[in-house]
C-alpha cells in the first residue's frame, strides 16, 4: 500500500502573501468556479477571513446552493488566512479589532503579549496589497468585491463599512462583537453620521436566535453574559435612523443557531442575498 497523499481541493490555489507594511505574510486561498476555463468573462469575488475554517465551508456550500450558476452567479472565492507563524486566536484579535482592548487576556503563544487593535493596518494591506494582486492575476470584476466575515471578522467588517464603505460592494456580516472594547463601535458609528451625509453600501446582518440572554431558559446554548441580538437590533436602528440614501440593509434572526453553529445558515442566506440569479 502506498503511503497517503494529502487532500486537494479542486480547482483551488495557494498563494502566499507578503505584508511589508506589517513584516509579515498571509495565504490566500483561491477557489476558481468550473466555468473559470471557458471564456474571457470577469467574475464578482467574494472575499472571507478565518480562512482555514470558513474558506472549504464556503467553497461548498456555494457549490450546492449555487448549482453550477444556476441559482447563484459564479464567482471567485478568496480566504484570508491568519498570518504566517501565528496561532488563529492570536493573529484575528490583533487584525479584526478596531482599538486595543482593555480586557486582560493571556497569549496562546508562548513569550508574546496578546494585541489588539490592527484592524486599520490589515484593511490597508488588503486594499494596497491583496486586492492588486487579485486584479492582476485572475479575470475579475473589481466593482464587485463582497466581503464576508463572523464574530471578529464581522467586527473587522464593521471597521471597513465605517472607514471606507466604497471597499467592498457588499457585506455579509455574522454576529458581529459589537461587544468589543465597550461597544466602541457605537461611538464610531456615530462619528461616522456626524461627518458623512450618506453611507453607500449594501449590508446584510444575521445573528443566531440563541445569541442573547435568557437565564431561565435553562438552556446552554443561549449566552450567558452577552446580548449579542440587542447589540445588533440597536447597530441596525441606529444605522437605520440616519436615513442614508445609499444604504441598504437587511437583518435576520435565525432560528435554533448559536454563535459556534450559525456562519453555514449566514453564508448561505448572504449569498442568496448578494448573487442570487434573478429570473
């Protein structure tokens, strides 16, 4: 019997990528649709953090949903790995989190203090550096770049629509930790009202039904100190009450999913939402 060989995804590729802004460097992770050969059209792509979970969980559950372009345009599909040499846990609350925090956490890397607060730096490394590079390498549509994040990835997304919404056409955010660092995101998106007349994006929030309080539920599924639903509930009104002409936003609950089981049921509500093929 021959030794095992590892497991390839088809029709994907593997680049790695330096930060030098940052001195370090990230994988991204290209998965190309089926009609990628057969023709010169430009393909809309959908960009993902934490890779190395949500970049395989995508990948297939475009593939079924999508039905070969049926029900879903094609598209290219980026993952966003964490950096290089870094554990998961450490390189997203360094890259996704807007502020340093103030809660005192220990490093799952030995010797090295944990940071936060990098997320400004890792937006400009994937505007300066990764989104070139897409564009020079593959056939795609800038003007439709979707981003897709949960948990810190949805705080990173936050961080982008607030500082530059024009980066991404849309956004595909999962229970967002609006929580972070005393829910500066509030304060940030109120600067951003009292400076901008108009907030030009399309964005789509989704939180699982178990992500909030409920003590007498008797039910470990629901959270035990954060209302994660409220803290969405009051993002969207607020961003809903500053009647912005070039918003559009839709939110949704949904049923039976907690904060570890809900991306699969958001990405594939995201993606019907973002590329469903009209008829």
């Amino acid at each position: 019997m021959s030794e095992p060989a590892p497991y390839t995804l088809k029709d994907t590729e593997v680049w790695t990528i330096r930060a030098p802004k940052l001195e370090r460097s990230y994988q991204l992770y290209v998965s190309l649709p089926e009609s990628y050969r057969e023709g010169g059209r430009r393909y809309p792509l959908l960009f993902v953090t934490d890779a190395d979970y949500a970049f395989p969980l995508v990948r297939s559950i475009a593939g079924r949903v999508g039905r070969r372009g049926r029900d879903l345009e094609d598209f290219i599909l980026i993952g966003i790995s964490h950096a290089v040499g870094d554990t998961p846990e450490f390189s997203r609350r360094r890259d996704y989190t807007p502020t340093p925090s103030r809660l005192e956490k220990r490093s799952d890397m030995p010797g090295r203090k944990p940071v936060f607060g990098e997320a400004e730096a890792f937006r400009l490394f994937l505007n300066d550096d990764v989104f070139p590079f897409i564009a020079k390498t593959y056939r795609v549509d800038m003007s439709r770049k979707i981003y897709a994040g949960h948990s810190y990835g949805g705080l990173f997304g936050l961080h982008v629509l607030l500082t530059d919404p024009k980066m991404f056409s849309h956004y595909i955010l999962g229970s967002p930790s609006l929580w972070f660092d005393q829910r500066v995101m509030f304060k940030r998106e109120q600067d951003y009202a009292e400076a901008h007349a108009d907030l030009p994006a399309n964005l789509f929030l989704a939180i699982g039904s178990f992500e909030t309080v409920n003590k007498d539920a008797n039910n470990p599924r629901y959270s035990r100190n954060l209302d994660m639903i409220g803290d969405l509930q009051a993002f969207e009104k607020a961003l809903k009450g500053r009647n912005y002409p070039g918003l559009k936003l839709k939110s949704e609950i949904i049923p039976d999913e907690d904060h570890l089981s809900v991306f699969p049921a958001v990405i594939t509500h995201g993606l019907q939402w973002a590329l469903s093929v009209r008829r």
